[in-house]
C-alpha cells in the first residue's frame, strides 16, 4: 500500500470506468476509459489504468493550462455504482501488474446516496484490510 496522503487508504480492487473533462471556454470529454481501484480513502481513490491520454485529453494536464481538468468516475462497487468527480492530484508508471499507471484521485464530489455507498465499501475494506 503507497501512503500518499494524511488519510488512512485501504487496498480495495473494483472495476471502475472513467471519462476525462475539460471544462474551460467549452466542455470536452474523452471517451470511456477503463481500470480498477488500487486504494481508497476518506479522500480519494487510487486508480490502475493503461490509459492517461484519449481523444486529446491528458488525466493531469490542460492542453491550454489554465482549464480545469476532472475525472468523472463510476467505481462498480459490490455496495452498488457509485459516481464521482475527481482531479489527478500525480501519476506514476507503475510496474508488476497488468496496468501501466497509477493515478492519485482527489475526490471532488458525489451525490449523497453516492457518498453513503462509498462509506459502507470504506467500511467494509477496514473490516477486511487486504
């Protein structure tokens, strides 16, 4: 397990799917990029990918930088589909999986009955810490 930030992070490994969005002048957005968590925390998410760039548009990086880039993130949970937005706080290459990256995730926001699935896999993943 990396320790990235001050919150606690369980080693948790769901599908999720991922669109990057650019939101400047207009609103562009990648097609549907795959992977699975690496971590979770009160705070963000560690996601595995291959992919860090589609359809011109890079998971850290503005192409104009100054527009805000996000991630919109459905993480297929046993406690249900819970969809959040999220900024790429770093990347890495990551090596000794079937995955090339790592992505650090702050999350940004999420509905409230989102919220309450992302606590229970939370507290599910401290119950049974990998």
């Amino acid at each position: 397990m990396l320790e990235w930030g001050t919150s606690h992070r369980y080693a948790v490994s769901v599908p999720v799917t991922f669109r990057i969005v650019v939101s400047g002048r207009e609103r562009r957005a990648s097609r549907t990029i795959t992977g699975i968590t690496y971590d979770i925390s009160e705070t963000g998410i560690g996601l595995l990918t291959n992919t860090i760039s589609a359809d011109g548009l890079h998971v850290y990086f503005s192409n104009d930088m100054t527009s805000q880039t996000l991630l919109e993130i459905e993480i297929q949970a046993p406690e249900g589909r819970i969809v959040t937005v999220g900024q790429t706080s770093r990347y890495l290459k990551f090596d000794g999986s079937n995955y090339s990256y790592l992505l650090g995730v702050k999350l940004m926001g999420m509905s409230v009955s989102d919220r309450s699935r992302f606590e229970r896999l939370l507290e599910s993943a401290s119950k049974n810490p990998a």
